[in-house]
C-alpha cells in the first residue's frame, strides 16, 4: 500500500509501514521514514510506485486545462477526487486524482482550498481579476526580458535610464527596471554600473555625481520656495566702529567681521562681529524651515547650494560699504600683554569699512610684515583701507590665543599639509559642465590671516558658548572629552570642554548665514543679550527641548554627508587636473601600509607595491587608469625616495580620521545586487 500526502505545502508519497486512525508511518525512496497525521494523507492507492505515480501525475496535469475544470466543477466544496471523476472519468486512476489535486492546488486563482484535499471554486469576478493580474505579470516579465537584452546589447532603455539612481541607490527590488538591470548584468557577467555606463545610462561623469547627490538630498531640486521677505530690523544703534571682514573671493555669505579701537593706547578693544540673521528670522516661520531642511551651505568647486535665498543673504550679508545688523562680542584687552579685561555683547548695527580677500592679500599680509611695519611687499598694491596696525595688532592677538590654547590641549597644534584652492578657469554657466579647466593652488594652513579669523572665531564661540551656560539657556555645542586616539568630537546642550580646541565650552555661533546650528545659537545668544541676566529669560529652546536634540541629529547626519560631496567633488576636479595637466608620476607619503598622499595635490590614494614602507616614507608613484564614475586611479610605488619617519600633525577638530575616508572616497557604493541564480528566479514576481 502506498499513500500520497501533503508536508508543509508539497505533496509527497511512499510505502506505508503502519496506520492507525490518528496517524501514519510512511517509507520514502529515499529510505527516510516519516510519521504523517491521518489528516495529511490525501490518497492511498495501491499503484504504480510512488515516483512513478508523482512523474504521472505531474504530466497529466500540465494537460489539463484549468478553466475547463473550473467550468466543470461544482458550485459547493468539493474534493479533488470529485473534480477527477467529472474530468476524467466515473473511476479515475490514482495518477488522475493526484493530477486533479496537482491542478486545484496550483490554480488558485480558480480554486480556493477549503480543508485537506478540498476546494471551494473562485466566483466569477474574481477569477477575471486574478487572470487580468497573470496576463499582466506576463506582459511585465517580457518587458524584463526585452529591457535586459536591450541592456546588454549596450542600449539603455528609456524607463531605466529615468530611474538610473533609483535603481543604483535606493531601488525598488520589485521594480521591473531594477530587475531587468539585475537580469542584465548577470547574463552578461558585467557589474551593474559598469553595464549601464556601457549602455549610455551614463553620459556624463560630473552630472553622474552630481545628480546622485540631489537624488539624496534635494529631491525636488534646489530651487527655493517662494517666500515672505522679513520684516526690516529697524532701531538698531549703530557701532562706532569700522569693521573689516576677511574671506575668500567667492564668498557671498559674509558671517564675520573684526574691527580694532585704541591702538596705542594702552587698552584696546576688539570686536567680533556676527551677521544677524536672527533678529530677522523666527524660529517656525517659512524661511526657518527652509533653513531647517537644508541645515548648512553646500559647497563644491565652481558652485554652491546655499542655506538661505540670495535675497536674504544680501539682506544680511556684511557687506563693504553697508551698516549691518550684527551681533558683536567686544573684547577689552590691556595692550602689552593681550590680558582680557572685560567682554560685552551687543545686538547693532555695525558699520563695514571693506571686504578684505585671502586670495589677493596672503602674498601681501605676511608674517613679516605684520612684526615689521618698515617692511614692504615688492610690486603689490596694498589696499588703502587696511589698516597695517589693527592687523598687525589682530595677529599678535591671535598668536598669543593659540599659545593660550595650546597650553590647555597640553600639545601645540601643526598643520603640515596645505589647504587647496580650485578654481574653474573656463565655467561659462552657473553649473560647472565637469569638462571646465581646473587651476589648484595650494593655501598653507596658519597663513596670518587664517590665525586671525580662526582665533577670532573661536574666542568668540567659546565666549557666547560660556554665555549661554551662565545664562541656563541651552546652545548646540562641540566637545571633546580628550585627544586620546578614538575620542571624537561629539555635538550636545550642554557646555563641556573641548580638549582639541582648548576652551572650557565651545557653541558654532560665527556662521549663521551658512550653519543652521550658528542660527539656533544666535537666537539663544540674542535672548541673553536681551533680558540680561536678572530679568526672566524667554529663549526659543528650553533645556531638554526635544526639537533641538532633533535639530542636533539631523544636522550631524546631512552635515556629514555634504562633506562627504565636496570631498568627492574635490577628488574629481583633482583627478580632471591630472588629465588636464597630463601628469603621470608623482611624490607622495606613505601614511599606512598601501595607502598614499599626494605631496602637492589633495589626493589620498591606494597603491601596489607600498606595503613594507613606513609611515613618512616619501615615494614616486605612477598613475595609472582613471575611473570619473567611481572617483578611482591605480598608482604604483616605483622609487622609495626617503625612510620613513611618521611625523605628528595635531590636526583640526573635523579631520581626525579623515585620511582614511578620504582613501576611501573613490568608491561608488550601490544598493543593487546580484542574487544567486535560484534566489533571482524566485524574486522575478512581480
């Protein structure tokens, strides 16, 4: 006696060795043995054998036709055996019955199964839909099939090539475009992105970066909204000062500027002072959620995304010739020995005398002519606005903040790479093209007026970030707990110190035009200003406010993955200037086992053949093949030029560990995958 049953949702059938009313024993062909309940037991029959029965029945039921058995079956629940009798005959034979069971178990759409073995037939209306769905699933899977041969035939079907970095990036795995670019690649073997670059999906490789970064994170492009200009900042006194702001020539956003009094007088007083955009903007009002959404000004070689409308940053902006609305930190300091006598903060107007620039005064403001004044820098016109004794005043200053600084930290910091200049010479539009001319230029970090702003800076943040403590008003703050390897910057409320800077607190407070976490703490700094310290404090955020440890974590988050864009776009322009400039070799530094750093370029890089050098080890390399779509070039270590010494750099807050993301930045990691081969077929439903 043999017995056909079902096992979790397949049939299967063997020789049965015992049977009770509850249960049976049944013997496979594979010899395995199996206690099957009563209830599991659809068919007993005597013969054929087991597999032949099961090789029979599966025959007969690709012959038979559903619809027909559809039409045939009756109209209450029925078992599959009646269904064999009214298809093939009064007595069917034990192959018939199962090849009845095979076909209502595997029409659904007809049969609806109503217990062990039995079944309810689909009413009409739904039997229509559910043949409407299979047609469609069909039609869907030839589309697959044709997209994925127009694929690997090297044409890039239309549908596909619109949801290029949907596909790539965030795809829908149910999605006929991302499966027939999956069905695609694994026929032919070829990586997806490599498939769709061959296929003309990818034209461009600057707008191929590009247009992934929107995709990620303006969706809907970068255009503004319209929106409701703010109300004019009226009944501001206006400082007796002529301010100066120091920034490169591309800058439109203008945060800060300094102005000097009382030089040689024995008591000088500095002042810092911020653009005040928050006096303007509510926290909740349509510009704040712009503000809000976008959180920091994206910047790239030859373009930018900015925070806040054009037309709000020039209301705002500190610009040469106009009396601003700023909020200013004056700093009172006895002369000779730079000792801080007193600090005020003010809400004002702040008159700006000019609008220096980095790029057409650090060849002119050096060290030496700021200690010397009898000192001239040949052939360069210094503009007549400078003042050479504030400035001269401002780095002495700045030396003596960082030696401050320094002493706290317990190490002095060394910058002993350079900051680059890029600069597209040949940019017709507002949108680099990506084929424009780059010029790279490098800026030393430290250069006198970068202390002077930098220190600048930071007194003022760390000053306004006491403030708020003192005040009990919440601010974003940047600290870190030491300069122990692994201890990072981390962003909070509350005022900790910050071991890599050097300061007891230390609030981003000097850019609100260009940082959200600068406008917050501006309102927080305003409300202090204001009410003073006595009278009741009505800031926009409480302690423990949830929107701001909301605003905090969206912050770090888009923050991270800005920079992550302008370092990509920084490799890519490097990479076209190597093309441009047709170099072949260059020196570079060994800084962990293959990895490399351009001495005279800002590239970081993997090679062959460095992984017995040492840290410092200075090496020729020779470049190899250049990838624009995933930012990558092969280089080889050809000549050791120097032993290696590793030499300490005490860098900047943001780029502990960066030298290796920066190696890492020639990657394009997509979320298309390859399954195996039985995992694919089972995924094509659509």
């Amino acid at each position: 006696m043999y017995a056909l049953f079902e096992e979790t949702g397949k049939f299967l059938a063997g020789r049965v060795m015992s049977a009770t009313d509850s249960s049976f024993h049944i013997e496979l062909d594979s010899g395995k043995r199996v206690k099957v309940k009563a209830a599991n037991v659809l068919l007993q029959f005597e013969q054929p054998t087991p597999s032949q029965l099961i090789a029979d029945a599966q025959n007969l039921c690709k012959t038979m036709d559903a619809a027909l058995a559809w039409e045939c079956s009756p109209e209450d629940e029925f078992s599959f055996a009646e269904l064999a009798q009214d298809y093939f005959n009064d007595k069917p034979s034990a192959a018939q019955q199962a090849a009845a069971l095979f076909c209502l178990f595997d029409a659904p759409h007809y049969f609806r199964r109503a217990g062990k073995g039995r079944f309810k037939k689909a009413a009409p209306e739904i039997v229509q839909q559910a043949l409407l769905a299979i047609e469609k699933k069909k039609q869907v899977l030839l589309q697959i099939s044709e997209w994925a041969q127009a694929l690997a035939s090297g044409q890039c079907p239309a549908s596909i090539k619109e949801q290029l970095f949907k596909i790539l990036f965030k795809p829908d795995k149910n999605a006929a475009e991302y499966k027939a670019v999956v069905e695609a690649a694994r026929s032919s073997n070829t990586p997806p992105l490599l498939l769709l670059q061959k296929a003309g999906a990818i034209t461009s490789a600057y707008q191929f970066h590009w247009q992934r970064f929107l995709f990620d994170n303006f969706p809907k492009g970068t255009a503004f909204p319209a929106l409701q200009a703010p109300a004019e900042i009226e009944n501001l006194p206006i400082a007796q000062v002529a301010a100066f702001s120091i920034d490169d020539s591309a800058t439109t956003e203008i945060d800060d500027a300094l102005s000097v009094q009382g030089i040689n007088s024995g008591t000088v007083i500095v002042g810092v002072h911020i653009a005040a955009p928050a006096l303007a903007i509510k926290p909740g009002s349509e510009i704040d959620t712009v503000a809000r959404h976008r959180l920091s000004t994206v910047y790239m070689p030859g373009n930018k995304i900015t925070m806040l409308p054009d037309d709000i940053v020039q209301k705002f902006t500190l610009a040469e010739g106009q009396n601003c609305p700023a909020v200013s930190l004056y700093v009172t300091l006895n002369e000779a020995t730079f000792e801080i006598l007193s600090v005020q903060s003010k809400v004002e107007k702040v008159p700006i005398a000019i609008n220096l620039r980095h790029d057409t005064l650090d060849t002119v403001v050096t060290e030496q002519w700021l200690t010397d004044l009898t000192h001239e820098s040949p052939n360069v016109d210094t503009p007549s606005k400078v003042n050479r004794q504030e400035l001269a005043f401002l780095y002495k200053l700045a030396c003596h903040l960082k030696t401050q600084r320094e002493a706290v930290r317990g190490k002095p910091e060394t910058f002993n790479r350079p900051d680059y200049n890029f600069k597209l010479l040949d940019k017709s539009g507002a949108a680099p093209t990506g084929e424009e001319t780059v010029q790279i230029t490098p800026r030393l970090r430290g250069s006198p007026l970068d202390l002077i702003v930098a220190e600048s800076m930071i007194l003022a943040n760390s000053t306004w970030g006491n403030l708020l403590a003192e005040h009990k008003v919440p601010g974003i703050y940047r600290s870190q707990a030491s300069l122990s390897p692994g201890i990072k910057v981390r962003m909070g409320t509350k005022a900790l110190p910050h071991a890599g800077i050097g300061v007891s607190s230390y609030a981003w407070s000097t850019s609100p035009l260009r940082r959200y976490t600068d406008l917050v703490n501006q309102w927080q700094i305003i409300c202090c200003i204001k009410n003073g310290q006595t009278a009741p404090l009505v800031a926009p955020f409480k302690p423990k406010d949830a929107d701001l440890f909301s605003i905090i974590s969206n912050f770090e988050a888009t923050y991270a993955d800005y920079n992550q864009y302008q370092n990509g776009m920084e490799r890519y322009w490097t990479l076209k200037y190597i093309q441009q400039q047709k170099i072949d070799e260059l020196i570079a530094t060994v800084l962990k086992e293959s990895t490399v750093r351009a001495d005279d370029l800002p590239l970081v890089l993997q090679v062959t053949f460095a992984n017995n050098l040492t840290k410092g080890t200075k090496v020729r390399i020779k470049l190899g093949a250049i990838d624009e779509i995933t930012l990558d070039v092969t280089a080889t270590v050809i000549e050791k030029l120097t032993d290696g010494a590793p030499s300490e750099s005490n860098m900047s807050e943001d780029e502990a560990g960066q030298e290796d993301e920066m190696a890492a930045s020639g990657t394009v990691s997509i979320a298309i995958t390859i399954e195996p081969e039985d995992e694919l077929a089972a995924s094509n439903a659509v």
